[in-house]
C-alpha cells in the first residue's frame, strides 16, 4: 500500500503495552445497523476490529481513562485481531462467532468502536476531550421501525428467560403503554428509559444535535444502507465511499468487501416484511395499524431532525404507509 492510502491521520496508541485508541466512533442508535456497519468497516484493508464489538466503555464510566479504554484494542504493533461477535443465527439461538482479521502490510492499522447507546448515553464533550482525534458516525432508522426491532429483541430475551423482560406483551400494548407515559411526562433529557421503544425516535435531533455541537459527527440512513447491502457488494462499497473518507480511510482497499462470497443479509427488510405478514405474535392488521399511527406520531421529529441535516426529505420509508 502506498503511504497515501494510509490511514489519515495516523492512529494513536495508549496504554502498556500500547494498543489502538480508536478514531472511528460508531455511536448508534441502537437496533439501527450498529453492527452491520461495523462489520462492512471491519472488511478494510486497514482497519484491525477491537477486541469486543460493543465496549460501551465512553458510558459506563464518569472518569474516563485512556489507558483503561485502550485495553478494548488491538496491540499498536499487532497485524491480527479477533472481535467477540454475538449474531443471531436462523434457529432463533445467539451464536458466538469471533471476526477474525489480518490487516494489510504498509500501514499501521486503525480500528473502531460500535457502541450504539454512545448517540444518546455518552456525553459528546468528554467523548472528544479523550478521543480529539475520533470521528462520531451515526446510523438512523425509521422510528416506528426502529422501535419494532426493539420490541422483537425483548421478546426474544423473553423466550429466552430473562426475568427483566417478563412483562413485554404484545407491539401494540407496549406502544399505547409508552404513549400515556410519554403524555403524562415528557421525556426531557436525551435518554428515557421509561420509553425504550419511542424515546430514541422522538430524541433523534436532540442528540445529533448533542454531537454536532462538540465535534465531527456524520449520519447515515438504515433504509439506505440495507438498499445498498441488497445490491451486493460492488453497490455497497460505493455506497460506503464518502463514509470511509470522512474517516481518513481510502475507500479503494475495501477488495474484502468486493471478493464476499456469500451473500450479505438485508436485515430491516426481513425484519419488516416476518412482521406484518404474521411473523410476530399479534394479528398482522393491528400491527399495521399501530405502525401507521406511529408514522403520524413521529412526523414532526422527523422533521425536526431533516431540518437539523439540511435534507428535504428522509428516506421514504420514514413516511410510508402501511397498506
């Protein structure tokens, strides 16, 4: 690789023995793509995967260490590293598959962190007092959607369980529920978990907001990446190309990305389509339904959040309809 494809600027190191600092932060929001996006990135010729894919080392912690976050890494010297990766597979079970990668020869690898509470949990100033360097990429979906990917991930901790979640029913309930909550009070900070299904939606523009205000932050649509994603490869890469240039990395060494074999998963669509054609335990027209109320209810922070983006529009599914 030539030194001009490099990663710029050149990573940083921490820690003893010194490991990566990363400076590509993918923030959320969470049930968005979080994950995807971080494997597609994990695919670059320069870029080594930490060692777990989700720390959340930027939330949990009041006093933030740049020695203890570095031990999330890769060795500065290292030209392999193994992320942790929790998927879940056909069967419905959580599998644990490690992403393993060797990085190009030529450069000093960088690497990243995919923690998608970072958007509304973390607080943007201390973020970019520890990392100067980094780079917030934020990943958006359709609130009413984003909120029935959250709905579906409770309901499978409750077949699998987990005492915390005994108490979710059905999209619908739960929805009314959040709504008299909400109505009743309002959330009026940039996290409310007493809404997990509506608040990140109704919070989107305060919390770009939040990160704009305090360093480089770029947007990016689930409806328009899963549209890339199920063109193949070649369309994704492209798709990816101004993303990895806000990074620093060129997007030409993306050839793992472009020789995939199998093919890539178009999640929002699956996850949309098992809904409403019966794929979740509630009559198909009731969930339409509620999905279509949840479109009016979300209009004007989606709105709201164009505006902050200088768009004039979101992508279309933000507005569709359910017929």
């Amino acid at each position: 690789s030539s030194a001009a494809a490099c990663p710029s600027p050149p990573p940083e190191a921490a820690g003893s023995p010194a490991r990566l600092v990363p400076s590509i932060l993918l923030i959320g929001e969470r049930k968005c793509g979080t994950s995807s996006l971080a494997r597609y990135l994990a695919l670059h010729s320069h870029v080594l995967p930490p060692n777990t894919k989700e720390p959340a080392y930027l939330t949990r912690n009041r006093a933030l260490s740049l020695d203890t976050y570095s031990r999330y890494f890769a060795l500065a010297n290292a030209t392999r590293s193994c992320m942790k990766w929790f998927e879940l597979a056909a069967s419905g079970r959580i599998t644990s598959e490690p992403v393993c990668k060797v990085v190009a020869d030529g450069c000093r690898a960088t690497t990243f962190d995919a923690s998608a509470g970072y958007l509304s949990e973390a607080s943007p100033h201390a973020v970019f007092q520890l990392l100067p360097r980094a780079r917030a990429l934020a990943v958006l979906r359709a609130p009413h959607l984003r909120a029935l990917s959250h709905w579906r991930m409770h309901q499978r901790f409750k077949r699998e369980g987990r005492t915390a979640y005994k108490s979710t029913t059905n999209f619908s309930l739960m929805i009314d529920a959040e709504q008299q909550r909400l109505a009743a009070r309002p959330c009026r900070v940039t996290t409310c978990r007493r809404a997990p299904y509506l608040a990140p939606g109704l919070l989107y523009e305060q919390n770009v907001a939040r990160w704009m205000a305090h360093g480089p932050l770029m947007v990016l649509f689930t409806e328009e990446l899963d549209n890339a994603t199920a063109h193949g490869p070649q369309r994704l890469a492209e798709y990816l190309q101004p993303a990895l240039r806000f990074f620093g990395l060129a997007p030409v060494s993306m050839t793992s990305l472009l020789n995939l074999q199998q093919p890539l998963r178009s999640n929002v669509a699956s996850v949309v389509l098992s809904a409403v054609s019966g794929g979740v335990d509630e009559q198909p027209a009731v969930l339409k339904a509620t999905l279509n109320r949840l479109v009016s209810y979300f209009k004007g922070p989606n709105r709201a959040l164009a505006a902050r983006l200088h768009r004039l529009h979101l992508p279309e599914e933000w507005s569709a309809p359910f017929a």
